[in-house]
C-alpha cells in the first residue's frame, strides 16, 4: 500500500476520535456553546497516473486534508477534514520528465506533492478504413494513433496532427501523422472514381396537363457504371422541369455527364367546373351589372382553381326591384346570381347636411356629406359618432384593422324612411390608401357588416361616394390584409446549354395571398441573366443561382441553381 493511502487512513481515524471528544465535551457542558475552528497546516497526495509534459493536473487526482484546532470555549481540540475544493495548485501542469514537485495553496497554507512526468518516445498510426475515390477524402476518425511514453506507458491519443486526407493517386497513398515531436505513417488505397456509361430512364406517371411540375417521384432513373453496377439514381436533373405543350413531350434526364430522354404526354389545361358569385351591392333598376361585380371561379382538370374574367351574362340589365337573375357562361358550363335591384336615384348634393369624424385616436378624420332630396328639411336627418366600444368590437368581429372612423346616421321623422335610397360622399381620411379603403354598414352594430359598393369622383382618389339604403351605423374602414406569402414553388435544379432562353414559372402559395408578385436576380450574370418576367437567358458554361422573391414584404424566397454547359465541349 503506497504511504499517502497509509496516511489517509491514519488521518481518518483522527477524525472519528477527535469527533467523539467533541461530543463528550459537548455532553459535560451541559448546555450549546458557540465553536470555531482555525487550520493549522495542510497536507497533499497526488493519485492519478503520470502526466505528459504540458499536460495539467486533474484536481480530482490531488487529495487534501486540513488539520484544525477547535475552540469550543472551555477547552481546544484537533479535527482533520477533507478539503474537496477551494485549494489551487500551482504550477497546475508537469514542466519536466521524471519527479515534478508542485504545491498546492488553501487558506494560507502550502503543502507539497509529486507527480510524474513522461515523454512521447515514438508514436504508431494505423488507417482503419477503406479505399477512398481519387478526389475524396477520408475520415481523421478512421486514423488510430498510439502514443509511447517513456515511462513504458501507452495511450490512444487523439489531437494528433494530420496534414493531409485527401487522396490524390490510384494505388497507396502516404499521409504522415505527427505528436509529441514524432512522426508515423499511415497508408490510404486510391481508387479511381466510377464514371457513369448510361442513363435507363422510365417515366410511371399519367399524363400531365400543360404548365404541370413534373414530378421526379414518377421517373425511374438507373446509371449504368463503368465497372458494370447498376445503381438507382434520386439527385438527377430533369429538363424542362414543367410540361411545356399538348402531346409529346421530350424531356431530358442527366446525370454524372449522361443525358437520357423519356416522353411524358402534356394535356389541354381546360376548365372543368364554374362558381360564380355576384360582390357588389344594389344596382338601380334600368342599368346593368358591372362585369366586376361578378366574382368567377374556374376549377381546371390539374385540380387548381383561379379568378377568370372571360365568361359572358345574360340578363346583366336590372329590369325590377328585388331580386334579379343573371346567367353566367364559360364555355360549356352555367352558373346563376341574383342581384338586388333599387329604385333609381341621381345623386344631388344642393339639399345637404355635412359632419366632421374623426378616428378614435384622432390621428384620422372625414368629411361626411348627406344628399337630401329638395323637399326634405335639414332638420330631419342627423349624423352622429357612433360609440366607441360597439364600432371596436364590431369591427375587429368582421375586419382584421385598427384604422376606423364610425358614425351614425339617424331621422326624427318616421315619414323619412320613405326617401331613401340617398347619397353620400366622403373624402378619403388622411394616412387612408384609396386600394385598402371601404365603407361598410352594420345594421346590428354587434356582428354583421356589408361592405358597399362605391366609387372615387375623382382622378386622385379623395373624395368617395357611395348609396345608404337605411339609417344606421356607418364605418370607414382602412383594410389590413394578412394574407402573405408562405410558399414560392418552382424548380430546384436547371441544366441549360448557353445561349438558350428559359421561362420560370414559380406557384406563389397560398393562392388567397394579397400580393403575388415576385422578382427575379441572377448571383453571377456572365453565366445568366434574368428578366423582371422570369425569362432567363444563358451565357457562358458555369453555375449560378436565380433567385425568386416576394414583393409583400413577407421574406419568403427560393433558389433556382442553373449549370449552363457549352454543347460543343460536352461532345
């Protein structure tokens, strides 16, 4: 048993006998009395294994123990502890082979230990891998390096240095491994890469309607190598990526310096379906309804659906109050609308009563003027701030805003109802684009609003006029649309050959997005260039990045990485 662990073993007998006289001391007492303790010295082992020169001390391998006297009042004891933390050693790493002396620092006092130091004498590296491709690397973790000390010692260590990993030559290639000063070798096999000798490609999938992404999922693709393996291929790229034209479609596969062609049949995009649904709001009977005012949705045979205005109307002239029909037609398909029809009426502005309103933070305001018919006394109508509270909560139910000027507009005579239709204007709240801006009517003033049909009476979009068909509460309206992109879709890898246009025809998600529009740059223009449509024009060979991104202010992006190839050094 080596001296340290003897000592140890001493120290801790010490311990439990100086414990028991403080106990009986305690006892004899009769009563609690206030202690302390003051060290006396300190003593040091250290218990783990040689160190390499450099190397620091581990002081989980140092072991203190502190010897104290403790004064209980009436009498002075000695009590030995372990001190686990809190000492420092110093130096705190091996500086020389053989014996090291080194001291450990605690509360003032110093104690001494040795450890040994060691030397590297010679080092072995072994490869433990396989062969690698000429132009690849291998793994510094399939390199094991032993270390031999010069105390006769081994170890695996593994911040050795190795200054190469890649192989370059067919057959062995020699890489050195250095540590601690010496230097060992290891021994990589080259072998040559595996070049692809052709393309099997087959395309499962059904036929695609013109515009279609095609989908990789649906071709199968084998590369048939030089050293006679067959090996299914997934990273291949696909050219054009979309169905470009009815019939037969050419579409080219390369891979690995190989190119294959597969035909995929490209079908008429045509319309299989109609819904159509009228938006606006009363039309005066003797006039027609605005084609605008007719919202048409058209679901085609790729399962997409899209806004379409080429459809006709018969009875699109209002011929009665209430409700009319209107037919609407797309090809072979026929939906109906009806459309509510009012009793005519000309705007007139000499009999009127006006009001100011103001936002409830009054950073907003309008001017609301009421047409009167000539026969009706000012006195009769009246317009009014509608409550706070219930314009707040009947807008926020309905429109996603915070930017609203709400007012009543109310009679004093029953006998008014009967002139109604009548109309009224507004100019366009300051900070109020005319794009996002809308009245509204709430005939609850809790839960439903109808927007109502308008229009600007002038060039610059200030003043705004619109129909009231009842008494009630009226709400200006700044609309906030918080339908952004999420999503742009459009083909990941190009392979073109120089001096060949190409159209990007990216799908912007979701398709209720407020704003659709992208734009288009090229990271490296001497190899393609890109237009604000889309239409990419290949330079010289090389590689570039086209980049698609949303206008709406939503950050959302995709990259098109385009390898144009000179056709003539190809061959």
């Amino acid at each position: 048993m080596r001296l340290h662990k003897i000592k140890k073993g001493i120290a801790w007998l010490l311990l439990v006998a100086m414990v028991s006289l403080l106990s009986l001391d305690s006892m004899s007492a009769g009563a609690a009395v206030t202690t302390y303790k003051q060290l006396k010295k300190i003593e040091a082992y250290y218990e783990g294994d040689s160190l390499e020169v450099g190397k620091e001390v581990d002081p989980e391998d140092v072991y203190v123990i502190g010897y104290y006297d403790v004064f209980n009042g009436f009498s002075t004891t000695s009590k030995v502890e372990e001190v686990k933390e809190g000492f420092t050693i110093l130096p705190n790493f091996v500086t020389a082979e053989g014996d090291n002396k080194l001291t450990v620092y605690y509360e003032g006092k110093t104690a001494e230990i040795t450890v040994k130091g060691k030397t590297v004498k010679r080092i072995w590296a072994d490869y433990r891998g396989g062969a690698v491709t000429m132009g690849q690397s291998f793994a510094k973790g399939d390199v094991v390096v032993t270390a031999y000390y010069t105390d006769g010692t081994t170890e695996e260590v593994e911040d050795f240095i190795l200054y190469s990993t890649l192989v370059t030559e067919k057959g062995l290639n020699t890489f050195p491994v250095s540590y601690g000063g010496c230097v060992s070798y290891i021994y990589v096999e080259g072998k040559e890469p595996l070049a692809v000798k052709e393309l099997m490609v087959s395309y499962y999938g059904e036929p695609l309607i013109v515009g279609s992404v095609i989908d990789k999922s649906k071709l199968s693709v084998w590369a048939h190598y030089n050293n006679g393996d067959f090996v299914q291929i997934k990273n291949f790229n696909v050219s054009p990526a979309t169905i470009e034209s009815q019939g037969k479609n050419k579409i080219e596969i390369s891979f690995g310096g190989k190119t294959a062609t597969v035909t995929i049949q490209g079908l008429k995009k045509e319309i299989v379906s109609i819904e159509a649904e009228y938006i606006g709001g009363g039309v005066i009977v003797g006039t027609e309804v605005p084609k605008d005012d007719i919202r048409v949705i058209a679901t085609y045979n790729d399962g997409s659906t899209a806004q379409i205005a080429d459809f006709t109307m018969t009875g699109a002239k209002i011929m009665e109050q209430g409700e009319n029909v209107v037919v609407i037609f797309c090809e072979s398909f026929v939906e109906i609308v009806t459309v509510n029809g009012v009793k005519g009426f000309v705007a007139n502005y000499d009999n009127h009563i006006f009001n100011y309103f103001f936002s409830s933070n009054y950073y907003s305001f309008s001017k609301v003027t009421l047409g009167l018919p000539a026969d009706v006394s000012q006195d009769k109508f009246r317009m009014e701030p509608l409550d706070e509270l219930i314009a707040r909560r009947v807008v926020q139910r309905v429109v996603p805003t915070e930017e609203y000027i709400p007012f009543v507009v109310a009679y004093d005579d029953d006998e008014m109802v009967t002139k109604f239709p009548l109309a009224m204007k507004v100019t366009l709240p300051n900070g109020y684009s005319p794009e996002r801006f809308g009245v509204y009517y709430t005939p609850n003033q809790k839960t439903i609003m109808a927007k109502l049909d308008g229009r600007f009476l002038d060039q610059e979009k200030k003043e705004y006029e619109f129909f009231i068909f009842e008494p009630g509460a009226y709400i200006l309206v700044h609309e906030v649309s918080n339908l952004l992109v999420q999503e742009i879709i459009v083909e990941e890898e190009l392979e073109l050959k120089t001096n060949r246009n190409y159209s990007l025809k990216p799908v912007v998600l979701p398709k209720t997005a407020e704003n659709k529009e992208v734009e288009y740059w090229s990271s490296d223009e001497s190899v393609a260039t890109v237009t604000e449509t889309g239409k990419i024009r290949t330079h010289e060979a090389g590689t570039c990045e086209i980049w698609v991104e949303a206008t709406d202010g939503s950050g959302v992006y995709a990259v098109v990485t385009i390898k144009v190839v000179d056709p003539k050094k190809k061959k």
